[in-house]
DNA sequence: TTGTACGCGTTATCAC
DNA sequence: GTGATAACGCGTACAA
C-alpha cells in the first residue's frame, strides 16, 4: 500500500503538492499535476480515509442502526439513505441490534470515536439515556420513524394517525360499517398511533368504537394470523379490516382462506406499508404507501444539516402516506 | 469531544499508561487503573477509531458491496455477515451500486485506503479489471454467489447445478415430463447454471430437452410473468415449471391467474431461493431454500481467514440447497 | 508555484 | 509500574 510520499518521491516532487492534486486545489502547474497524476495510476495509489479523517475531523461516512434489518421496510429505506448519502460524498455503515438494546449501546459509542460524522437510528424503543447523552455530546443524531415528543432530537416521522384514518375512512366510504382493525401494540408507537386515526375515522362518521374488532400483536405473518382468526370466531364478524402492517395482513389472508372465506367477496383488507409483498397476494393487497425511499433521503438531508449545524437543529419532518387501491376491498351495497 | 490526553491530564497520569488500561494490558496498577476509569468515565470518553486505525492499520471495518440493496435475497445474508462480523468484533459498511460498474469502481477504491480491512462482494457481472487490482494488491477479497472458475478470488457459492437438478427432478419424479424452465440468461451465472442442472435432470430421465419450454428473462415479476404467458400460449404447454427465481414465480403466477387456470391443478410451480414472499403466495410456492443467513456468516469466516493469511488463500466454498415442499406442485396421475 | 514543518489521536518501544 | 517519544498518513499554515 503506498502513502502520499511514495508518490511525491516517484513524481520528484513535495508531499504538498501532491496533496494539493489529491484534493482538486487552485495554483499547481499543470505539468506538475500530469506527472503526479502519473505516479497515481502508477502506484495504484487511494489516500487513506483514516489518516485524513484524523486531520480534517470528518469521516465521511454516516452511522445507521436499526433493530432488525430483516424488517421488510428495511431496504427501501436503506436505499435512500445510501444514494442520498452517496450524492455528497457520503458512505454508510449500518448496524443490526437484533433488538438487543445493548448492542445498541455498544453500536453507538463504536461510532462516537469520530468514525462517523452522525448517525441515524430507527430503534423500537429508544434508548432514551445515549440518547440524551449523544444530544449533550452535541453529537448529530436524527432518528427515524419515532416522534420525538418527549425527547429533543431531529425526527423524520410518519403521519401515523392520518393514514389509520385515510385507510379507515376508505373502508368507510366503500360502505363497510362493521370495520375491525389489526395493529401492533405496547412500544410499537406506528401500531398505536394507527389506530388512533382508526379511532378518529370512525367517530367521525358516527360509528361507534367496539373494543372486540380490535386486535393487537406484532409485526409478523403469524400475529396476523392469528388476530384474524379471532376476529373471524366474533359472533359478528366485521366486514373489512384494517390491518397496520403488510407483513400481518399477509397472514390475515391465511386464516381468511383457512376459514374458506374470499377476499373481497366475504371480508375486505386493507394494510399498511405497500411492501413489495403486498402486490402479489392474491387478490392484491390495497395499502398505504410510506414513500420510504423519500424517507431516506430526507434522513440524510437532515442528518447533514445537523452535521453542518452549530447548535442542534432538533427539526421534526412528517411525511404524509398514500393510499394505493388494489383488489382487496369491495364496494358494500 | 476529549482525547486520550484529556484523560490523562485529568488522572495525573502519562498518555502510555492510560493507553494501557484502555487495552486491556497488564502491568499496571490497580489503584492508577481505577482513576483513569474514573477520568474516563467522567468526560464521557471513548477512543478515536480513525487514530487507532491510523497506527494499527487496521479499522476492523469490512466493507460489503452489493448491486441492488433491494434485492430480497439480500437481508438474510446481510444479516448473517453483519452478526457474524459482530463475533469479531467488526463492524459492516455497506455499498449498493445500483448495478453501475462505475460505482463499482469508486466503492471498491473508497475502501482501499485502509479504510476497510476486507471486503466482501457480490456483483452481478464480475469488474475482473478490479478484481485483478486487488488482487495484486494482496487486498483481502471474497466473492459471494459467484464461482471463480476464471477468477482466483476466494469465493463462496452456491451449487446451482444440483439446485437445479433437484427441483427438475423433484418435478419428475411427480410424473411430470412436460417441464418448463423460466430462468435468467446472459450475465446471471445463477440462472445459467440452474439452468444445466434443469438439463440434466431431464438427460438422466432420458427426457428431451425441448427448446419451446424454456424462456430466460431477468429476476423480477414482471419478467416472469411475461414467460409465464408465453409457455401458456405454447400448443402443448407444460404441465409443471422450474422458475429459477421466486421474483419470476411470483410473476408466473400472475399470468397463470390471468389466463383462468390454477395451480397446481392445472400447471405445477417450484420455485428457487425460498424468499419470505414464497410464503406468501396462494398456493404456498415449493421452492429451493439456499441457507443465505449461513452463507454470510461463512463469507465473512473465509474473509477473516483471507485477512489473517499472509498469501491469498484462494478458498472455494459450496454450499448445497435444500428443496422445501409447499403446495405448489401437485402429483400427476 | 512549490516545499517545510507541525499536528490530528493513538499505540509501541524503550528507558527509567 | 510508569513516562517520553517516535511513528502511522495526511492536510495546511507559512515560508521560500
């Protein structure tokens, strides 16, 4: 591995100079520069990141922990992060906690030793010290998919509860009066906060809530599954279901089938997430897009403004979500 | 944020010996020890990756460079390198070069500088000019779901041949004889060689390979939808199908779904990759599970050997499928 | 336009 | 058991 004085030696000329080339700088004869170019591909020399991040302070590459990356929101999302990301010269390291809120605490002090420039973080639950002492480090910090309400660092959010009410009142409009709804509970903020828009919809149309439509598990097929099964034991049934996450409205439709029901003809669905998935159920799923890879890219514009920034900026982005309608759903007569 | 000297101003205490108990060294003495926990402790304090790096030549980063982040075969091997990477104490950077050979090109240079200590790749189409660089630089490498049978890359792999050999089979030893074959062509080496196994699977039968049944496209719905139509609209079209990919399965189904028959009444499927949407699709689609989560964790076993090793090992890895039966294949009278 | 010398934060070597 | 000090590879004043 050659270093920048392997270079100027070859070219006949200071390290300085080199460096000047190295990083496009005014005032370096072109003669100069040719030869140095030269003894570059030459050498097949690339500078190091590491000696030039401990000089400048930057290093160029952005942290982004998440719990799971098997989560199948993840890649989208990532996707964004990266090209947004790579756009301003920007690489990124990722970390997986498996939930494990000590690798998380972990994973963030291996990014403090200025090895990344900020971090963005989707935790489940946050863990609210590092994060405070990451905010008292001044350290650029944006978290995603979490509102900040209690705490004070830069979010980019859903609109949960307007699109529990979007998919709700599209249930709604299709005629169904009888509408369950599937969610996630407990530290999934996204579950509660959609059913809060589930909630909203309904009272604004004068249905009144039933607490026995209503279903709580966790993001997976099998959750779902079995939240629609009891639902389909009710004594009445509901007509349409909401369902906050693709992935469960993936196993609602098993215990839907199971049952030896047809979707739409004996029970509408509506999910959440507009994962790749989503599309090939059969009868295709209408959702509620989230426009992750907008979200991702938003993240790093953000995550830079508060690399850039003095003061933490402690900004809040919401992005609205839309409804895409597919086969899922019937119109009631 | 504070230094190493920070903490030793605030000890009363020497650079070195400060720098020892942040390694773990011996000789030093409990009581200083305890101070210097204490100064670190107190200003928050954690080691700058970049210096250390600098000094040790090695960033205990490895650097993991993909074509397409979305591809959904893509998180459970993530997942496998980065937990296995985690065992050791590494930590993952990821690049997604959205199929670009330039960006190829600019990932793998980015790492070079010391930055990453190893990288592990996954191109479509190998960079061999690239490739060959790295290997003359004696720059630890491994190659993942491509063999290296020009190439002299450490590489691990899958055995697409037998994969493909045990789904044609499978399907034949159902009384199937009239098989399709929907596969990738040109650059995917995958599909190509699944392909071979299709062919032999149907040569050991003494079955005639027919040109007609077999359509190549490329590893999305959309592309296996279109061949599936086409085998459909076959005079004698197939009564079962190896689909080299549960994307294009997907999509298969949709064409079947559009021309009014069923699966697998009308037409078998078996499908290869056993994605979490092979779940997912109505009826339960056979498929080929590939181990993906094992695979990474096996490239990143070989890569830290690459590294540890003075010379390039020029290891080869293979791993074997494993056949998953749903609902999708049905046995012929 | 080009070169010299210093500092970035850490570890390792060698004295003490 | 502890402390100076020289690297590591680079960028940047400042001098030439």
């Amino acid at each position: 591995m050659s270093t920048i004085r392997d270079i100027a030696r070859k070219a006949q000329i200071s390290v300085s100079t080199v460096s000047r080339v190295l990083n496009n700088k005014p005032d370096v004869n072109p003669i100069t520069k040719n030869k140095i170019e030269q003894a570059i591909k030459e050498l097949n020399y690339s500078p190091s990141n590491l000696a030039r991040g401990l000089v400048l302070k930057k290093s160029n590459i952005i942290g982004f922990i998440v719990p799971d990356i098997t989560n199948p929101s993840f890649p989208e999302l990532a996707r964004g992060i990266i090209i947004r990301a790579r756009v301003y010269g920007y690489s990124v390291m990722f970390f997986d906690t498996d939930h494990d809120s000590q690798v998380e605490k972990e994973a963030i002090n291996l990014m403090q030793g200025k090895q990344v420039d900020g971090i963005i973080l989707s935790f489940d639950e946050a863990n609210r010290d590092e994060l405070e002492k990451l905010k008292k480090k001044q350290f650029p910090v944006v978290q995603i998919y979490r509102k900040s309400s209690e705490s004070t660092i830069s979010t980019i959010a859903l609109d949960n509860i307007s699109a529990g009410v979007m998919a709700t009142r599209f249930l709604i409009d299709k005629g169904h009066r009888k509408i369950g709804l599937i969610t996630t509970g407990k530290h999934a903020q996204s579950g509660y906060e959609r059913q809060k828009g589930y909630r909203k919809a309904l009272e604004d149309s004068g249905i009144p809530f039933d607490k026995k439509l209503v279903c709580t598990g966790t993001n997976n097929p099998d959750s779902g599954r079995a939240c629609m099964k009891g639902l389909l034991e009710l004594e009445y049934p509901p007509t349409a279901v909401f369902v906050s996450h693709d992935m469960m409205a993936a196993g609602s439709y098993d215990a839907i089938y199971e049952k030896g029901l047809s979707i739409p003809d004996d029970i509408s669905i509506i999910g959440h997430d507009n994962l790749v998935i989503s599309r090939h159920l059969r009868p295709k799923l209408t959702t509620i897009d989230t426009h992750k890879s907008n979200l991702g890219q938003e993240a790093v514009n953000l995550l830079l403004e508060e690399i850039r920034a003095i003061e933490p900026l402690n900004k809040e982005v919401i992005f609205q979500a839309d409804l895409v309608e597919r086969e899922s759903v019937r119109q009631l007569v």
